[in-house]
C-alpha cells in the first residue's frame, strides 16, 4: 500500500506538472479607455490605456506589457484586431481609438467616413460640410465657424455655421 501510495503521489505530481505545461487560455484585454474610445486592459485588471498609446515607447501598464515584444514585434499584425482600423488602402492602418475621432489620420479620410468606419454623424461641437483643409473629413470644429478662413467647399461655415 506504501508503494500504492507512492506510484499514487508520482501520477498527481506529473499530472499537476503537465497541467503547468499547458498555454493559458488567451485573456480578453478589450477595454473602454477614459476617452470612452477602445482601450487595452492591464494585468491589473483595473488601469484601460488608450489603443493609441499601445507601443509607444511609453509603458503606461505597471508592468509594461503594453510594450512588450509579443504585442509590438509585427505592428499591427501582433496586435489584438480591436485595437486596429485598416484604412481602404490595406497597407495604411490606424488605432482603433483614432477612428471616428474627427481627424483624417488614414489621409484617405476612409477612417472618418460614416460607411466602413461606421462613425455617427457630426456631433454638437463639430459642424458637417465638404472641408477644404486636408485634416479634417466631413466635419470642422465649429470654432472654425466665422473666423474669416473658408474651410468648406461651399464657404458654409463662414455663412450659415
């Protein structure tokens, strides 16, 4: 029965060593950032940093694996896919928290535009025309309003914005 015993104790050791062997289950980092945009979510399970300070340079994560080689060694392939928005070139790519962010960061504006990008209409600070001004899209800020510079196409935000 000693013997029992031992050969009983070896099968639970070997088995709890195997079971150390096995890859982790992938762990869902998908997070909403302050900025209420997609964000990565810390080992501590607490800290959301924005998908666009992910690879950096910067560690924003206690631990930093916001920068860790695994994560930014093939960018954006080694990234998770919500943290990336491909542009309609495919080679062109953006941060997914850069979408839908007013600005045209594809330069194609395919990241701006309502269709792939599904972003929603102008918001209240923004006023919608065709700009002229190659960092904006299908909006302006509506502090541009009436300050003299013809920003859209059909000067509608120096006359009814």
């Amino acid at each position: 029965s000693a013997v029992a015993l031992l050969v009983l104790a070896a099968a639970v050791a070997s088995g709890v060593a195997a079971l150390a062997l096995l890859p982790r289950a992938p762990v869902n980092r998908l997070c909403t950032a302050p900025n209420n945009k997609t964000g990565f979510l810390c080992e501590d399970r607490v800290t959301c940093v924005p998908a666009s300070w992910v690879c950096d340079g910067v560690s924003n994560c206690r631990n930093g694996e916001d920068e860790q080689e695994q994560l930014c060694g093939d960018m954006p392939h080694s990234l998770p896919g919500y943290l990336v928005f491909y542009c309609s070139n495919p080679r062109s790519w953006v941060y997914a928290d850069q979408r839908c962010n007013g600005m045209n960061d594809c330069g194609d504006c395919s990241d701006e535009t309502w269709g792939s990008a599904a972003c929603p209409p102008c918001g209240p600070e923004w006023w919608s025309c065709s700009p002229v001004h190659y960092e904006f899209c299908s909006c302006i800020p509506r502090r541009l309003c009436r300050d003299g510079i013809q920003h859209c196409l059909g000067w509608s935000d120096e006359f009814v914005c």
